[in-house]
C-alpha cells in the first residue's frame, strides 16, 4: 500500500520550528495513545487495563490539549505561507489535499485499517465487537469509523474551508476572519453534531485553531521576537497554566478552545527553543531523525498496532502504571518501525504501477 506525503507545505524548509513542531506532535500522539489504556475513561476508547492511574489521566489530558490542536495551528501556519507565495491555483491546491489527506485515509482504510480490526476483532468508536468485514467497510468509508485517521478527514475540511476565506481575509481585515473563525467554530460546535459522516462533527475547533496558525504566520517575526525575550520563563508558564486547565471536566467549549490555545503556544515556544539551542543535536539522534523523515508513515500504521502491543504488554509484566505506559511506546515505535520500512520496500516494487509521489517527509 502506498503512502503519499503530507502536504506541500509541510515540507517547506524555511520554518525548521514548524517542522519540529509536527513532528514533535505526531511523536506525541503515539505516546498519547500508550497511556489512554491507564486513563480513567474516554467516550472514545475501549481498551482498558486493570489498573488506572490518575495521574495517567492528568498527562493524557495535557497531551490532549496540546497535541493536535498544536499539529492544525502548524498547518495553519505553512498554509498561509503558502499562499502568499501564490505558486498554486485553487483547483491545484484542492486536488494536492485529496491526493494528500483523503487517498492515504482511503488506502488505510481498506488494506489496513478495517481487516486488522477485524482479524483481531478490536473495539473501537463506531465499531462494535464482533463486527464483519463487510460491516467495517460500511462504517469506514461512510466516516464514522475512523479511529486515529478522523484526523485526515477533519484536516481536509478544515484546510478546504480556510482555502476558501484566507485569500479574502488576507486582502480585507485579519480581525475579521479572527471573528469569521470564531463564529464557523461556535456554528460547528452548536450545530453540526449530527453530521456524523466523515467526522464532518469534529471540525468545530479545528477550525479556529488553523486560522490561528494563520495569524502567527503573518506576524511571526513580532511573536518570535517576543517569546524569546524569556523564553524559559514563559514556558514554563504556558506548562503551569495548561496543568492547572487542561484536566478540568465537562469544559465548556470556549473553555477548551481557550486551554488548547495555550497547548498550541506552549508548543510553538518549546520548538523554537529547540531550533535555537539543540535542533541538530536531536536530529543526530538516529530514532528521531527516522521518526521525522517517516512520521506521516508512522501516523498511519501506528493504530491498531499499538492496541495489539498493549494485549500482549497488558497483565504480562508488574510494573508501575508509568513505566508500563513507556515499555508500550518504545514496543509501539519498534513494531511500527518494521511496518514503515516494509510499506517502503513495497512501494518501490511496485512503483512503476503505482504513478504517484511516495515520500512521506513533513
């Protein structure tokens, strides 16, 4: 199965912290997804072990809080850029994000997603116990089981949306399409839960977050210059106020906007540190580096793998609930390694019947 890269701009070599940034992200996610079992419940799991772990529950919702909505801030932010630089069309830049977003959220689906859950018969939102083949394949390709790919299809609704508005908020007021995406936010979150196909219902704070990668990009030379003033100072308190917010339940929505905004700063900060202090340093790390130049690979086959690591881990081993939580990630990370390098091997057999780009770098 092939895996076309993410988009375009995401590779852009200009902003090496944006770069990190995602990577860091999609890092994290995979780490997210170790501790979720440990958790005190999510609508949105079903793999539990028998011991949880409050303070498990804590991480979870701080990573929760930074990790994706930091990841569509980014895309934000190379978006715009991208646009200013007025090298695409329209029709151009919509059929990269279908070739980009929807054909490897299709790809998975079909050769990996739904038979690896039901040859091991997992559970997963939208996708009972004992569900077929056939009844899999139903509730994927109408959107509603998606698992960890409802993040493909959230990020071409989001992306189209913006492709739309951004050139006229570029060329009229910036602070009305800050008032353009807090309305399509607030609109999306009070009406569109029943829109249910193609997790079309999860796009509410999506939304508002890429337009604030957009406001970042257009005055990045004026935010950068500020946040590295004190940078350690400030992090610091971007962590403190997430710690504090981030577990709080039953959030009201602008309450969760507003805590994962902080989540979306507080990464942003972190990565331009790094690119300032110790970027080459990580890069020399060779897991890191390889995590990087795959990391898209990486998001599409690291679930159900890391739900199968946990059934074996799960009961096998007494360990604390954290250390447990890092044996998953590294056995995770190992086994997803193994599948990225077979996908790529498979994709330059069959390369010449397969006439589309295969790399995956951000």
């Amino acid at each position: 199965m092939s895996s076309p890269t993410m988009p375009d701009e995401a590779r852009t070599p200009c902003f090496p912290h944006i770069t990190l940034q995602k990577t860091l992200c999609l890092l994290g996610v995979l780490f997210l997804h170790a501790t979720l079992p440990f958790t005190e419940g999510s609508p949105f799991w079903q793999f539990y072990a028998d011991e949880r772990s409050v303070a498990a529950t804590a991480l979870a919702s701080f990573l929760g809080a930074v990790l994706i909505p930091s990841f569509i801030f980014a895309s934000g932010f190379l978006l715009a850029h991208a646009l200013e630089q007025r090298q695409r069309t329209f029709s151009e830049r919509l059929a990269s994000r279908v070739r980009r977003l929807l054909r490897p959220w299709l790809l998975t689906v079909l050769f990996w997603l739904v038979p690896l859950y039901t040859l091991f018969d997992l559970p997963s939102f939208n996708r009972p116990l004992h569900a077929t083949l056939l009844e899999g394949y139903s509730a994927a390709l109408r959107g509603l089981f998606a698992d960890h790919l409802w993040f493909l299809l959230v990020l071409f609704w989001v992306t189209l949306f913006w492709l739309l508005l951004l050139p006229l908020v570029r060329r009229t007021n910036q602070f009305v399409g800050f008032v353009v995406a807090v309305a399509a936010a607030a609109l999306a979150q009070g009406f569109g839960g029943g829109l249910t196909w193609f997790c079309f219902w999860e796009i509410s704070a999506p939304l508002f977050f890429f337009y604030l990668g957009c406001l970042a990009y257009w005055h990045r030379e004026r935010i950068d210059s500020l946040l590295m003033r004190f940078p350690l100072l400030l992090l610091f308190g971007l962590a403190a106020a997430l710690v504090v917010l981030s577990p709080l339940p039953s959030a009201p929505f602008a309450v969760t906007c507003l805590v994962s905004s902080v989540g979306c700063a507080f990464s942003y900060l972190l990565s331009l540190m790094l690119v300032h202090k110790g970027y080459q340093s990580l890069r020399a790390f060779v897991p890191y580096r390889y995590f990087e130049e795959h990391s898209f690979r990486f998001y599409l086959f690291h679930m159900p793998t890391g739900l199968l690591v946990f059934r074996i881990v799960n009961g096998a081993v007494e360990l604390p609930v954290f250390l447990q939580i890092v044996v998953i990630f590294v056995l995770c990370f190992a086994a997803t390694s193994v599948i990225v390098i077979v996908n790529r091997r498979l994709e330059e057999m069959f390369r010449a019947w397969l006439p589309i780009k295969t790399t995956c770098n951000l």
